[in-house]
C-alpha cells in the first residue's frame, strides 16, 4: 500500500517506488489517474498487455465495460515512464477514504 486517505491528500503527493528499477523520477497523482487500465492494451499490443493481466493476476469486473480490478476490488491505472510500465490500484474504498496500491512494475525486454 502507498497511500491510504483522503482524496485531498494524494493529489499533491509524489510516489518514489522501492523497486530497484529505474523508473525516471517519482510519481505524481496525475501521471497515472488519467491512464485507464484498459487503454495500455491499445498501447503496447495485445500480447503485452496480456502478460501483464496473467502476471499481475487482475481480473475484470465482468461488467459491460469489463475494467480490470487489483488490490481490494479498486480499479487498475498505469503510469508509462519509456520502457517501463507502473500499474496501480487507486480508488475509495470507504466514503472518504482512498487507497492507492502498487500493483507492479513492468519492463520492455527489448
């Protein structure tokens, strides 16, 4: 978990993961609240996008929409930083109270 609070609180809070990795820099709210999950399938291809689901173990709501769920039931985001892809987990989960998770960290092989 990297943050657990109200909505107010994350928006100006930077995210450094402790990954090991070189993900350029810290994170900020929106370099992943307007990334939608569902979108990077468009971005890296099929293939990709599916080792992603089947590693990250996400599933979809089973929804018309079918948005992939992480951590706690919340919706999935990403954030892009070159060959490396962030997912996230954000979202309320009580009224007033949000969580964001740290899914995993994807690089590119080539």
């Amino acid at each position: 978990m990297v943050f657990d609070g109200s909505e107010s609180e994350i928006l100006n809070r930077s995210i450094i993961p402790d990954t090991g990795m070189n993900i350029g820099g810290t994170i900020q709210f929106n370099d992943f609240a307007n990334n939608d999950f569902e979108d990077l399938r468009h971005i890296i291809g099929h293939d990709d996008f599916e080792s992603i689901v089947k590693t990250g173990g996400f599933t979809t709501d089973g929804g018309f929409l079918n948005l992939y769920k992480g951590i706690d039931n919340l919706r999935l985001y990403f954030c892009r930083r070159g060959d490396v892809i962030v997912v996230f987990a954000y979202g309320e989960f009580q009224p007033t109270r949000y969580k964001l998770y740290l899914e995993g960290i994807w690089a590119s092989s080539h």
